[in-house]
C-alpha cells in the first residue's frame, strides 16, 4: 500500500463480502470465502435477485411481476438457482449433522468436544425443524443478516469521511484503549465508539420503515383514531431527525453516552425495530461493525473520500445504501 496516495478502495463491495463471509462462518458453519472470489456466481443471483425485488416501482405496481417480461423471467431464473445453492448448504450441514450423530452413538460425548461448532442451521435440524423452514430462514439470512450490516457499514464509511474531527475522535479511542490485540474486555470499553455506531444507524437506518403493521383494535395516535385492521408504517428517517434528538442534523455519538441519552431518545431509536420482533440479530451486527471499525481504526492514519468519490443515496426502499459505485475511500496506513 501506498505511503503518499494510500489506495482507493470501493468499500462496498468488499463490505459485502465481508459481512458475507462472516454470516457463513459464525451462522452456517460454512466457508464461502467471497473476499477471494468465492461464490461468485450465487452473489450475482442474490444481488439481481434484491436489486430487482425491492425496485420501488414492483413495489408500488405489484401487477408488473406478473407479466412475461425479461427482468421477471431473469428474476425468477436466478430465484430458482439461488434456492437451489441454499439447499445445498442445507445438505452440506445435514451430513455434518448426521455423521456427529453417528459419532455420538459411536463414541462417548467427550468425543465431540473437538469438534466444530454447531452452526445455526444445525440447531435447527437437532430440533427437528422442517427444511422448508430451514431453506425459508436461510434465505433470510442472507438478507437480513449481511446485507443490513454492510449497508450500515457504508453509510457509517461516508459519515465518517465527511466529520473529519468524530473520526479523529473514534480513532483516538481505539488507539488509546487497544494498544495491542483486540480483545473482548478492551473491545468493551469503547463508549465512543458505540456511541458512533449508532448515531449511524440513527442517521441511516438500514431500513427506512417499518411495514406492514396492521392495528388489532381501535388505536388511537395522538388525535387520530385508527380502526382495527388499520395499515401503519413507522419513518425511521422521520424519527431520526425528530426535535426530540435536539440537534438532529449532528453527527454526535457523545449523545449516547448514558448521562446524556433521555428516555425518549431511546425510545426513537428504531433501526432493528423494538418488542417481540426485534431484529434477532441486532447484537451479531452491532458486534460485527464495532470489530470491524476498531480494526479498521488501529490499521489506517488517513481515511477520506477520494477525488473521485461521491456520497450520495441510492434510490432504493430497502436496504438503504449509498451508491456504492460512487463510494470511493481513500486509506493510507
């Protein structure tokens, strides 16, 4: 790497792949190594296959996947490929799965101490879960497990190129209570750093609702009474730059140190929405970005947008992600 210039880098990309290989590793118990070019092909089906289905006009004239138009018949063609590379995942862990059994029954339970560690979709078969529910999980992991992540990632990138000073802050940190290896008792003690992160997701929540909420009974919101069966939706954009945060427009991760967060604040803060359906993985992701950027922080002195870099949001309703062609950083080490 370059003293001088440092290495322009669409971090996008490689965010996810990043995000990618760690949902493999620690969900599925899998190698799919994408930062060296692996599962190249299954990528492209799942980037075509969100890229097309949360097109804000399929969304809004639903009519439209039902006609035999290319874009439909593609979309469908890699839907069907992609299950197709799930359940191979799901056949690779089924036969883990039954050759520990078998081990189980063979030897005694100390001998499977050495093993590896079971992966989720194990779980899921010792619990006796239907693979059709498994392949259905499984696809949402995909989504919702890496893709959430690294478009926080993204946006957390941009934010911190365009506030120089909360950069030379996080950085100070990180180099002030790491000073060598990353550890899970230094990792901890990282409040601004914390703060950071979600002050991103206040900002640039992955998801810019929350749909597809219907009222069970009569509801009333301040004055307007809601009949039962009633659609909502809650702006998590609206909500970021609500007067209760009192300067909404800043990049302050201070404000989530606990002397100075209020309970309101808490309480509009919804990036994995809240209650019985919170995101289930709200505290993978949170510990997946805060490693990624104390790495990031100990191993580069100058990160800005290149020349040529450009921030600016795609126009997508989920996730929501800066355009990553455009998303250029430049790192000097």
């Amino acid at each position: 790497m370059g003293k001088k210039k440092g290495t322009q880098v669409k971090v996008g990309y490689d965010l996810q792949k990043l995000t990618l290989d760690v949902l493999a590793t620690c969900i599925f118990g899998v190698e799919f190594d994408t930062l060296n070019g692996g599962i190249a092909e299954p990528l492209t089906a799942y980037n075509y296959i969100t890229e097309y289905a949360f097109n804000p006009l399929r969304m809004i004239f639903p009519w439209i996947n039902d006609l035999p138009l290319p874009g439909n018949i593609k979309y469908s063609n890699y839907l069907n490929y992609f299950y197709k590379f799930c359940g191979d995942i799901m056949e690779q862990t089924k036969k883990r799965f039954e050759e520990k059994k078998i081990r189980l029954n063979d030897e005694s339970n100390s001998a499977m101490n050495g093993d590896q560690p079971i992966s989720l979709i194990e779980l899921m078969y010792e619990s006796g879960v239907s693979e059709d529910v498994i392949r259905d999980n499984l696809s949402l992991f995909f989504l919702a497990g890496h893709e959430t992540t690294s478009s926080t990632l993204c946006w957390t990138m941009a934010l911190l190129v365009s506030h120089p000073d909360v950069l030379e802050k996080a950085r100070k940190e990180v180099l002030e209570r790491v000073p060598d290896q990353l550890t899970p008792e230094n990792l901890k003690d990282l409040p601004y750093l914390d703060g950071l992160i979600k002050e991103c997701l206040r900002l640039q929540p992955p998801s810019i609702l929350v749909h597809n909420r219907f009222t069970q009974k009569e509801t009333l919101i301040g004055n307007i009474k809601l009949p039962p069966g009633t659609e909502t939706s809650v702006d998590l954009l609206s909500m970021a730059f609500h007067p209760v945060w009192g300067d909404p427009h800043c990049l302050r991760p201070e404000r989530w140190f606990s002397e100075n967060l209020t309970k309101d604040q808490r309480s509009a803060w919804l990036p994995f929405a809240t209650g019985p359906r919170v995101c289930i993985g709200m505290s993978f992701s949170l510990l997946e970005q805060k490693i990624f950027l104390a790495l990031l922080l100990k191993r580069f002195k100058i990160i800005k947008l290149a020349p040529n870099g450009i921030i600016e949001r795609r126009f997508r309703v989920f996730p929501n992600i800066p355009n990553i062609d455009k998303l250029i950083i430049q790192f000097v080490s």
